[in-house]
C-alpha cells in the first residue's frame, strides 16, 4: 500500500466495545480494568447495584450528562455471569492500554509498533483502523483512504462483527471510483479486489 499512497494520516484504531461472553472472558485474561458507559434508563439499575455489591464499579466523580453514567469496571471472573450486558450499555477497552490511555482521542496519531501491540492482544475483539491518503496518480483525495477491520466486516458504512476474519477495504472516494480515472486506477493497482460496495 505505501507504494500506492503518497500521503497518509494515523489516526487511533477503534476497538468496538467488547459485547460477548467470549469477548469478556478474553478481556478477562489480558486486562484488569474497562470503560462502562450507558443510559440511566430502569434497565440498567439492578446491574448496577449487582456491580455495586460485588464491589466492582467506580463512578466518575463528574457526570457531565444526567441521561448518561461513565464508570470504572474491575474485570474479574465473579462478572461473567453477567454477559451480555444489555443493549443500553457498553464495556469498552478505548482507554486501556495497548488501546489506549486516559487522555486518548480518536484523533490521536498511532504508530505501526502501537498498532502491532493492538493487534498481538486482540483475540476475538473487533478493531478497526481507518487511514486517510492520496492515491497516487488520482487527481482527487477527498474519501481516499484505507480501513483495516479485525474480526468484522465492512459493510454498508460500518464494521459488523465476523469472528476470525480480516480485511482490508481501500476508498477512492465516491465520484472518483465511478469514473474512469478511478476505474482504471484500481484495474492498473494490481490489487486483489472485493465486490464495490457503498458507504
């Protein structure tokens, strides 16, 4: 690819929040901590006062929403029978580190070495990494760009969950791909390429 691109951007990988039983009990083994966000709607109350019992939450002392809670989780075995957790909350590893770190922002840049330590600790989370770049010999850049999705899909503008498979999704941007100068581009890349999809 970087015989392809002539410019490109790094921003932060996204681990989408870890959502199954497996996806806990991996969380498990490799990290002591996680992010638990979620509505305050009545759903949610008997979870949190089960998680208050078992001593394994700690509330942010500032809650900038009143529809919205943000915590510390404990990861520990006592919690597995509680998976999945509902839909209106989120248990997410963003800010543990090799993901990331207290003050970590999407927009932060990531080396291939901080990607490599993502990646040697995944297991069945989903990740995915989004590159902008241009083209080289396109005219445009706008939508350019590569994605990387680890145990997902890339389908309709968003990552859907496919354990053990990985791929990579290139963009030329919308109108570009459609034209000629995008057609022949891709046919003169040499790469090994999918079904076109939107989004």
């Amino acid at each position: 690819m970087r015989d392809l691109a002539s410019w490109k951007s790094i921003p932060w990988p996204q681990l989408e929040p870890v959502a199954t039983a497996e996806q806990y009990a991996h969380a498990l083994r490799s990290f002591g901590t996680g992010r638990i966000i979620g509505d305050r709607e009545p759903e949610a109350g008997p979870l949190l006062d089960e998680l208050r019992r078992r001593d394994a939450i700690t509330f942010d002392e500032e809650q900038p929403y009143s529809w919205l809670f943000l915590a510390d989780l404990r990861l520990g075995p006592d919690l597995a029978d509680l998976w999945p957790l509902p839909e209106s909350m989120t248990l997410s590893l963003n800010r543990t580190p090799p993901f990331g770190g207290p003050g970590s922002e999407p927009e932060d840049d990531c080396t291939e070495e901080e990607l490599d330590r993502m990646v040697a600790v995944l297991g069945p989370l989903m990740l995915t990494a989004s590159w902008n770049c241009g083209w080289r010999g396109l005219s445009e850049f706008k939508g350019c760009g590569v994605k990387l999705c680890l145990n997902s899909v890339w389908s309709d503008g968003a990552a859907e969950p496919s354990p053990g498979e990985f791929g990579v999704w290139i963009s030329l941007g919308g109108p570009l791909a459609r034209r000629p100068e995008g057609e022949a581009w891709l046919r003169d890349s040499g790469l090994t390429l999918g079904e076109p999809q939107h989004g």
